[in-house]
C-alpha cells in the first residue's frame, strides 16, 4: 500500500514524500517581475513537501496578466529563483517551476506597455481581471497569433524552462488548465482557427503537444510536467466535448516520457476527469483540488494517484507535512491576503506560525 509519507520518483524528480505543494499565484514579485527576499522565505517555509510547485510564472512579457506575478525571461529574474532554488534544496525540497503564458486572459495595467495581448483567436476573454489595485476589470481584445509565430512562442516556453534550469529549478510545468493560453488552444469556443492548430480535437491540441516536445528535448522529459484541468469553465472556457479533447491530449503525450500530469480533479466535469487520464496516460499523475489527508491516502491507496497536491492547506501551514505526520490541526488561511499583504508583503505570506510556535 502506498503511504502518503513514503518516498516517490516523477521522471527525474525524486521526492522524499507523496505532498506536492500545489502552484499558487501570490502576487508579491518585485518591480521588474523578479523574486523577492519574502519570496525565497516564503518557499523555505514550506521546503517539507515532497515536491513545490511554484505560482504560476510568465515565459515572456506578454505571457502576464496579472498583479506582481514574477517572469523567467530576465536575468535578474533568474537570479532571484536562483536564491528560491537553493533556499528549497538547502531545506531538502525539489522544486518545479509553474510555467503560465495567460494569452487573452490579461489586463492592459498589470504588464508592460509594449506586451501584445495574444491568443488562439481574436476572442475576449468574458470574465474580468483584477487589475493593480484588485478590483476586477475587462480584460483586452487578444490579437490571434499568425501560424509563423507560434514556434516563437514555443520557443520563449523553451528559454524560460533554460533560464529555470540555469536558477538551479529542478524541472517545469506547463499550465495548460484555468483558461491560460495553452487551454484557449485546447477549448473549441477559444480556438476558432482554421490552420492546423485549430478545428478537429487533434489540431487543437496541437499547440500544447509541440510545446511539452520542445520543453523535453530541451530539458529532458523527466523534468517536464503538465497541469490539465478538463471541463473547468473558469476565464470563459466552453469546450464542446472536453473528455474527447483530453482523451486525445493525453494519448498524444503518452509517448513522450515526461515525469508527470497533474490533475485538477474538479467534481463537475460531467464525467471522471481521473478516470480518463488514467484510461489515456500512462505516466505519473498528481492529483489536486479539495483534498484531505484522509481522502488523499485514499487515493493513493487505490494507486490512483502517485502523489496528490494541495494549495489552500499550504497557505496557512508552512509545516504541513509535518502537521499530517503526527495529526495535527490545519490552521485555516486568510483569504483577505492571497494576493496582497496590504503593503507588508510578509503578511499572510510568511507569517504564519510552524505548530510548535502556535500560541
Ligand atoms: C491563492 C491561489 C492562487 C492560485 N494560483 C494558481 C496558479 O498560479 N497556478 C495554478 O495552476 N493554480 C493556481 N491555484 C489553484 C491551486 O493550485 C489548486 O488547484 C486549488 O487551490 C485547489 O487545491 P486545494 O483544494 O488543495 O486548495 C491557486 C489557488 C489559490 C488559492
């Protein structure tokens, strides 16, 4: 029986337990996109999951949409994961860099002036964003990319994930889930293409395909992973058949070796989205959303999962493997300060209390 505390193996990366810290954006980067010294705390705190996986990080200018979300793409960025990479390692953790190009799902005011606003389709996306100051705003009418420019964008994917390496990150992720760029490819109601990468279910998942390609030659396979989150609707996804795209996502990846998919596990589907990565994926899977330690041993018990992740728990609790090991109660985390300290980044970011330090 697989125990939650034993060690695991993802492609190349080796983990100490199965508790993936699951990617969460926090909105506290530095003015020029880079890691912070409250960031390179923040992940030392929480270096005793099995594996982090980091809040969702721009390849390139135009890939951020967000508030204070922190890039690859600059050397001074790179410098910044370096201290990230080395704080985590010095603790004993692996960690993985969540790559997020958020294509049309970006505000004018959160990036750079000269970052385009590019998507699948000329689509907007319909659900507003929080711009700099967190109250929600429409979101800009994306150009959609020419054909000869999607190996450009690839390639951006490909210098991010050798910057990543060059930090010192043990592998990366590529966020295909939440209505980011990689899922408006995917989604037939955002990708009305009429090229190759767009129509039937084979070309739309083309675009993501090539790229997780590019990224394990680049890198090699075992560092490369990928998060799928099959028939969400969140950032205006509406995909005809999501099982029938997913399926043929997945069977399209399978040869490919990467160390691992990771699922969004979301009970409104329409069908069991774990169920079809099982049935079309034969590598490593991590399994995410609403999890308990009681469920999760669950699942990884029944060997369907071979380490499960958790985002909310990891907020408040930067000891939380430890807190699982000897039953410990979850402090509960405020949601008032996910994506701003009010102007102390280190409020509800890194000052919740390990248990022994609980008053
Ligand atoms: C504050 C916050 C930020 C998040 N940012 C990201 C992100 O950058 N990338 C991503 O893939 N998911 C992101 N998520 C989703 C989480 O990774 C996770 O899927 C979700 O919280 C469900 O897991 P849980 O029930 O264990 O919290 C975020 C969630 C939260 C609460």
């Amino acid at each position: 029986m697989t125990d939650i505390f034993s060690p695991a193996r993802l492609g190349e990366l080796a983990l100490a337990n199965r508790v993936v810290m699951a990617p969460m954006t926090r909105d506290r980067a530095g003015p020029q996109d880079e890691p912070t010294e409250a960031m390179v705390e923040y992940y030392r705190q929480r270096a005793g999951a099995g594996l982090i996986i980091t809040e969702g990080t721009q390849p390139s200018p135009a890939g951020k949409g967000y508030w204070r979300t922190p890039g690859i793409h600059e050397p001074v960025q790179v410098e910044g994961w370096r201290k990230v990479a080395e704080a985590v390692h010095g603790k004993g953790g692996r960690i993985v860099m969540q790559l997020m190009h958020v294509g049309r799902a970006s505000v004018r005011a959160n990036k750079a002036a000269t970052a385009e606003t590019v998507a699948p389709s000329a689509i907007p996306c319909p659900d507003p964003i929080p711009g700099p100051d967190g109250v929600p705003v429409p979101t800009e009418m994306p150009r959609a990319l020419e054909a000869g420019e999607i190996p450009e964008v690839i390639a951006q994917y490909v210098e991010a994930a050798r910057n990543a390496r060059e930090a010192g990150i043990d592998g990366v992720e590529l966020h295909c889930a939440s209505g980011y760029l990689p899922m408006q490819f995917l989604s037939s109601n955002s990708n009305q293409r009429c090229d190759a990468y767009g129509g039937s279910a084979e070309n739309r998942v083309r675009f993501v395909v090539e790229t997780l390609s590019a990224l394990a030659r680049a890198i090699g396979p075992g560092r490369v992973g990928y998060r799928i989150c099959p028939g969400v609707t969140f950032n205006g996804m509406a995909d005809a058949d999501p099982a029938e795209t997913y399926a043929t996502l997945l069977r399209g990846l399978d040869e490919l070796g990467l160390a691992y998919c990771h699922l969004i596990h979301i009970p409104n589907a329409g069908f069991d989205s774990l169920d079809l990565v099982r049935a079309n994926w034969s590598g490593p899977v991590i399994e995410n959303c609403g999890l308990t330690l009681e469920r999760a041993q669950v699942v990884l018990a029944e060997g369907k999962a071979d380490a499960v992740s958790f985002g909310l728990p990891f907020i408040g609790n930067p000891d939380l493997v430890e807190r699982f090991r000897k039953g410990v109660a979850l402090a509960k985390a405020d949601r008032g300060t996910f994506y701003t300290g009010h102007g102390d980044d280190a409020r509800g970011y890194t000052d919740y209390p390990r248990m022994e330090d609980c008053k």
